[in-house]
C-alpha cells in the first residue's frame, strides 16, 4: 500500500502552486488597477488642459452660421450637444472627449444628426491620441476641420431643393430667389413680409411709392 504521505505531500505541493498563480494574479490585477488609476487622472488632467477649446470654436459658428443654438454639456463634462431646429431640418451635432477602455487614448469624437436626410454628410468622426502625447494644436486643428466640415454642410442644406422648396423667397428689388434664411433684411408692409438680399435693396424698395 502506498504511503498517504507521498500523497500529502504531492497534494500540498500542488495546493501551493495554485496558491502562488492566485496571489500572482491578485497582485496583477492590483497593479493593473492602479495603473489604470494613475491614467484616467491624466486623462482628467488632459481634459482641464483643453476646456474652452471646443466652446470658443462653437460660438463663433454659431455667430457666422447665425443660428440660435445653445451648445449643453452633460454632466460629466466630456460632450457638448448643439441642438437646433432650422425652418427646413433639425440638427444635432455632439462634440466629446472620451477615452477608451483601458484609459491608454483620448477619444475626441464628431457626431452628426440631420432629419430629413437629402443630403450625404460625415454622421461621424474619431480621433484617436496617446495620453502621453496630446497636443493641443493637434486637437485644435483636428475640431476646426470637423466644425468646417459641419459648416460646409449646414450651407449645403441650405442650397438643396429638397429642403428648400417651401422656404424661398424673391427679393422684390432684385427679382432674386434665394433661401429665406439667407435674407439680409426683412420690411413688414400692408400685412406682408418682405425680404432682401441686402440692406440696399430694402432701402431702394422703401423708397418706391
């Protein structure tokens, strides 16, 4: 019969391999977690380093683009939503800065929502940076070609048929048909809305009898 011991021992040696694989794997995950630690607080870091990069940029497009449009943050801080609602089509457009599962990248991203749809457009944009080696002036220049892009879209709707056919108008002056929400000037008279190209031509027009 075979000694027990022998056993034991063989039982013993094998119960502390698996122990020394779990504690192995205890402390890897321990580092890992710190690890990870340690980056999300260079990711917040890098997000207090780029505030006010995407506002300054938005605001100016909404004073060239001359739409009324609040851009919101969530509350976390890492999205601005620009929602508005154009006389043809509603807009939603969502900036973020995120970073990905393991906290190694900052994720910017660029989402774009038009209803209706007749026009083709970019619906979404992502870049992608090391935490280590995000530029500013990367980022800057990575959010001015989306919001260019975005310009050059919300003009596009603007000049599409589609959208267009119930909001033209002729300027009475220089017999012009244009998108009414490219009108420079408006003049109300005898219950009718009258629009211009120009503050000239609204002038010329209020001079006739």
């Amino acid at each position: 019969m075979a000694d027990i011991s022998t056993f034991l021992k063989r039982l013993d040696e094998q119960v502390a391999q698996v122990r020394t694989r779990v504690e192995q794997k205890q402390s890897e995950i321990q580092q890992a977690y710190e690890a990870r630690s340690e980056r999300y607080k260079r990711f917040l870091r890098v997000l207090e380093d780029l505030q006010g990069v995407a506002k300054a940029r938005l605001d100016k497009l909404a004073e060239k683009c001359k739409f009324d449009a609040t851009p919101t943050e969530n509350a976390d801080g890492k999205s601005v939503l620009l929602m508005f609602q154009t006389p043809v089509a509603r807009v939603r457009l969502r900036l973020s800065a995120t970073h990905d599962d393991e906290v190694r990248n900052l994720v910017l991203g660029y989402d774009l929502e038009i209803l209706p749809i007749y026009v083709k457009y970019s619906p979404h944009a992502e870049l992608a940076i090391p935490l280590d080696k995000v530029d500013r002036a990367a980022v800057e220049n990575w959010l001015d070609d989306r919001l260019i892009e975005f310009a050059q879209t919300y003009v596009t709707i603007h000049f599409t048929d589609e959208y267009q056919k119930d909001h033209t108008v002729v300027d009475p002056v220089a017999n012009v048909r244009f998108p009414k929400v490219f009108a420079q000037s408006t003049l109300e008279k005898a219950g009718k809305t009258y629009y211009f190209i120009s503050d000239q031509t609204r002038r010329e027009f209020e001079q006739r009898k």
